[in-house]
C-alpha cells in the first residue's frame, strides 16, 4: 500500500488535469458540430487521454532517472521531475510497467473506438503512442521534436482524436480548435526546460533553450503564446468556431504578464518561478474557457 501511494509521484497527479483540460475542448467541438454525442463514447475519450498522460508522465520519470538527469536537476514546482525515484530507486521497474499499463489501456481504448469508427482513426492513435513512448528517450534529441510534440500531443492528437470518436469524422473545427492546445502545451514544456538547462545538456538533450539560449527561446515562447490566440481569432472570423469561443482570450492578460516575464527573467530562475506558474494557469485556463465558448456557441 506504501509503494502504491509513492507510485502517485510519477503519475505527476498534481498536473493530470490538463488531459482533461484538453480533451474537453474536442468535446466541445463535436458538441458545437454534431449537437449531441455519446455520453459513454465521451467518458472512454476522457479515460484514454488521462491514462496516455499518466503513462507520458511515468515513462519520462524512468527515463530520466535512468539517464541520471533530475539527480543534476534544481527542482521546481513544475520542472525537475517529482523526486520520486531518487527518494525510492526500488521502485523504477514498477514504475515502467505502470508506464506500459497506462499506454496498454490508452492502446484498448482506441482499439474499441476502430471498431466503431474504423481504421480511419488508426494514424492518429499510432502517432500518438510514438509520441507517448518516444518523448524522453528520443524526441528530447531534437530541438524541433522536443518542441512540437508536447503540444501534438495534447493538442492535435488529443483534441481532434476526441472529436473524431464522437462524431466519426475529422472536421477543420476540430483542427483549429486543437492549435490552441498545441502551441499552449508546446509552451509548458518550453518554458519548464529553462531550470533544466545545464542538467539536459549533460546527458546529451538538444532542446532550444540549450541550442540556442533562454532569451532567444523566450521569443519562441512569446510567438507561441500569440499563435494560440490568434487561432481562436481565426477560427471565429473564418466561421470554424463560434464567437463565445472569443471567451479563450481572457487568459491574454496573464499571458502577457508571462511573456514579458519570460523574456526580462529567462536566465533569473528565481524570478522566473512565478511565471512558470502563470504558464501553468494558461495551460488550464485556456482551454477550459474555448470548450465553454463551443458549448454555449
């Protein structure tokens, strides 16, 4: 019973609730299109991308502590990994075979909803299981990779593979709902990797706050913060979503407040810290407010 409780560690529950997060906006999609959905279908979406995030979660806290990394991390609320395995290395194994189960889940999920739907959901389900095993290991190899597959995660992947298993179909609403998701996710991780810096350098990382520097990434990070807003605006205008999803820009203050603190702070970790945590707020806050705007719309 002990060991069950510490595995809630790599589980990283505090931040399970943005799978949830985004995945609420593909159902406010497929709502705002379709009308109405499969109560049943909805929750066996919810359960898939929460079992995919616990899994992403677990499988990063293995990696990196094989790697050795969050041993040279500085920890923070948001970034350095939990400290689990570092305080309990008895537990690394079961924590990649609670990595496994949860993909294995996520894997069943979707192979109940091909045999609804079909196999034309097979590319999206494949892809997001590459990025769900290949992250850690591989993807933090790439600065690009590094950088895009947080957000095709959560975003692409989890919006619009929601959408689909509720309606059956791919829709360009969907698609630009899930932008929102995708550059907002991409950010987290972005910004989460400015405290790690020296520690990913020394085991052989390649993201661009070590490629190219914090300031110059806070720039991407800044342009990224931008493009998630201006994908709400351009969904509205181009008739994609309905005007209550202009209800997703009331996070612009905050984001504001976080880019122009990500720029001044970006090689001031202690000063830096707050507007982690503002990042954090946008990630939730964000999405939340968008699927609200598609179910009133």
């Amino acid at each position: 019973m002990s060991n069950m409780k510490t595995l809630l560690g790599p589980m990283r529950v505090p931040f399970l609730i943005l799978a949830p997060a985004c995945a609420l906006v593909g159902l406010g999609t497929a709502v705002w299109t379709a009308g109405r959905v499969n109560a049943l279908y909805a929750v066996f979406a919810f359960v898939g991308a929460l079992y995919a995030h616990i899994s992403v979660n677990a499988y990063n806290e293995y990696f990196d502590f094989k790697s050795g990394v969050d041993s040279r991390t500085v920890r923070t609320p948001f970034s350095g990994g939990s400290g689990t395995l570092q305080a309990h290395p008895e537990l690394a194994s079961k924590t990649l075979i609670m990595a496994t189960a949860a993909a294995a889940i996520t894997a069943a999920i979707g192979v109940f909803f091909l045999a609804v739907w079909g196999l034309a959901l097979l590319p999206l389900g494949l892809l997001g299981l590459i990025v769900i095993v290949a992250y850690t290991p591989w993807f933090t190899r790439s600065p690009v990779l590094c950088l895009v597959a947080p957000g095709l995660g959560f975003g692409t992947l989890t919006v619009m593979g929601t959408d689909f298993v509720l309606t059956g179909t791919y829709s360009w609403t969907a698609f630009i709902a899930s932008l929102v998701p995708f550059f907002l996710v991409s950010n987290l991780l972005l910004l989460n990797q400015f405290p790690d810096v020296e520690a990913d350098r020394s085991v052989g990382r390649r993201h661009f706050p070590i490629l190219i520097g914090r300031r110059k990434s806070s720039i991407i990070y800044i342009a990224f913060l931008a493009a998630a807003y201006v994908s709400i605006l351009a969904g509205v205008v181009l008739g994609l979503l309905p005007a209550w999803a202009l209800l997703g820009l009331l996070t612009v203050p905050l984001a504001i407040q976080a880019g122009r603190g990500a720029y001044r702070h970006a090689d001031d970790m202690p000063n830096l810290g707050p507007h982690l945590a503002q990042n954090v707020l946008i990630n939730i806050a964000t999405p939340v407010l968008l699927a609200i705007g598609l179910f009133i719309g």
